[in-house]
C-alpha cells in the first residue's frame, strides 16, 4: 500500500546508475481524436532526468506523424520529486499521492492539466489489493509483468482536467485517464516484452490491466496476464484473470477484444477499435507503440483508454543467423 510520502524520491543509500522513478500522465481529447501524454524518469544514479512531452492524432509509424514530441533524456535531476521544473519547461507538482498537475508552454504548446485519483493506488504487490500479488520477493518480481522495473508499482485511474493550446486551437480537457507510478533497478538493457492497457467510461467504470507479452506466439496467445483492476461504481476490484485478442496488421493494432474476471467472478468484456497509433520510444532500446482505443461495452456509452506495448531490440531478429 502506498501514502502520501511515496511522492518523494526512494533514492537508497547506495545508488545504482540503473535506479529510476518514473511516472506517466496522460490525457485525451476525444473529439479531436487527440492522445498527449507526459513521462519523466528520474535516474538519481547518473544525475538525469527524462521528461518526454508527446501529442499524437493520427495512425502513423514515423514521429513525424505526430503533433508534437519533446523527449528530452537529460535533464538535471531536481532537488524534489514532488515539485519541479524543469530546463524544456516542464512544470510539475505533486501535492499528495492522488493530486499532481502537470503545466507547459513552449513551441506552440500549452498545457494545464490537473490530475486527481478516482481511487487508492493500485499496488501490484499488495496482496489485500491484488490477488495476483506473490509474497515471495523473487517471485513478485518474475510475477510485475515487467521485472525489476516494476519491484515498487501502482496504478490508479484519475480524473483529467484542465485546458490545452496546440497551435491556435484551445481545448477544455476533462476526461478519465490512468496514471502510474514505479521506482527500483531499471536497466535499459534488460527489459521484459509488456502490455499496459486501459478503457475508461464517463460512468466511472475503468478497466486497466499488465500483461508480459509474446509478440511471437499465435493470435490470442501473445497476451500472459499479471495484474489488474476494474474500478466499478466506486469499488476497486482486483482481476484474477484476462485476455487479449488482437486484430492487428504487423505492429499497429485495428480492434481489440478484452476479457477479464474480477475477484467476485464477475465477467467484464469490452470491444475496442483503434483510432491513432505512434511508434514512441521512451527508451532507445524499448520500442513502445502506443494508441488510443475508442471501447465498447453493452451496459454503457463509448469510452476511451490506451493501449501499449514494449518491444525490446536488444535481440537478434529474423530466423537465419542461429544456421
């Protein structure tokens, strides 16, 4: 479980250049058909901090078919992770674990969003929260859906508001969003293939699950699940299990069915299409395509999420070099 002191740094004592803390927002603009989302790392190890700004609308392969895109991997690390600004004009603030803004003006863009928890923080290695959640410590790592990265984790599903200015167009943002947060070891050359993804209804009614992912495997089989939750009528259920079905043309996915069972047996299912799709590469060696999914449910309206995969490169590809 996790408390308001968790905004701060757990910088240890001794720290390794691999030490991150990470956390990502984002936003959606569903008549515009707009994805933004922000992710900044702090690496207290090597003095840096990431802060990677990207707005997306249209189905492309290429970053330049995005909107807009300021990553930035080195920044100074500041002082306090619970308020900071920084160089690319970043400004964040943290006042408590379910209350952050995010502000930025630059290049044409600005934004003021606020970001507050519909809900506590998921914590994927709490077993009064999560029944998917190992004891063991060995364990709960091989169990994150996402190794060593993912030794501290949560997930909450929050409510987006605030305004954006992309150009000389303004936008009110008030939308339902997941954050999440995640400190520990996080070495950029050992990370595990993953699928983080979401739906949220204008009910209160959010979905949000972790996979470890097989992008080999057969179709329907590509998807193991780790963790999750469905946020139903104010309650937080955990889900015992869940699968994907992607119908997809090579990396970019066009519909999605989603099946999951909480912790009281109840069945959720959801149909999703895809409606943007950008080729983000948080980290050089993690592919990481990324979309915004209009979602289906018959008891309710439309609703909106993210779904996104991590594709590790640092491995041969092709079936001819092992002959």
């Amino acid at each position: 479980m996790f408390n308001d002191s968790d905004i701060k740094f757990h910088t240890p004592d001794k720290v390794s250049f691999d030490w991150a803390e990470t956390g990502y927002f984002n936003f959606y603009i569903p008549e515009e058909n707009i994805l933004g989302f922000v992710y900044i790392v702090h690496r207290a190890g090597v003095g840096a901090t990431v802060s990677d700004l990207e707005i997306i609308r249209d189905v492309s392969h290429s970053p330049l078919g995005s909107i807009y895109v300021d990553l930035c991997n080195h920044n100074p690390l500041p002082e306090s992770a619970e308020k900071f600004e920084l160089p690319t004009g970043l400004i964040f603030e943290a006042r408590s674990i379910r209350d952050y803004s995010i502000r930025y003006n630059k290049n044409g863009i600005e934004l003021d969003l606020k970001f507050e928890g519909l809900m506590e923080p998921y914590d994927i290695h709490d077993p009064t929260m999560d029944p998917m959640a190992e004891l063991d410590p060995k364990k709960a790592l091989e169990n994150s859906g996402f190794g060593e990265a993912y030794s501290a984790h949560f997930d909450m599903a929050v409510r987006v508001t605030g305004s954006a200015r992309i150009g000389e167009r303004s936008f009110a943002v008030n939308c339902l969003s997941t954050m999440d947060h995640s400190w520990g070891p996080r070495r950029e050359d050992e990370f595990s293939p993953i699928v983080w993804a979401n739906a949220h209804f204008s009910d209160g009614y959010c979905v949000h699950a972790i996979f470890a992912f097989d992008p080999d495997a057969d179709t329907g089989k590509e998807h193991d699940f780790k963790h999750g939750y469905v946020l139903i009528d104010g309650d937080v259920r955990g889900v015992t299990g869940s699968k994907i079905i992607a119908d997809r043309d090579g990396i970019t996915i066009r519909s999605l069915e989603w099946r999951l069972t909480d912790v009281d047996g109840r069945e959720h299912i959801l149909t999703g299409q895809m409606l943007n799709h950008h080729p983000w590469l948080p980290y050089a060696n993690n592919f990481s395509p990324i979309s915004m999914i209009r979602w289906q449910n018959s008891q309710r309206d439309d609703g909106y999420g993210t779904y996104m995969e991590g594709w590790p490169l640092n491995h041969i590809r092709g079936d001819s070099w092992g002959h």
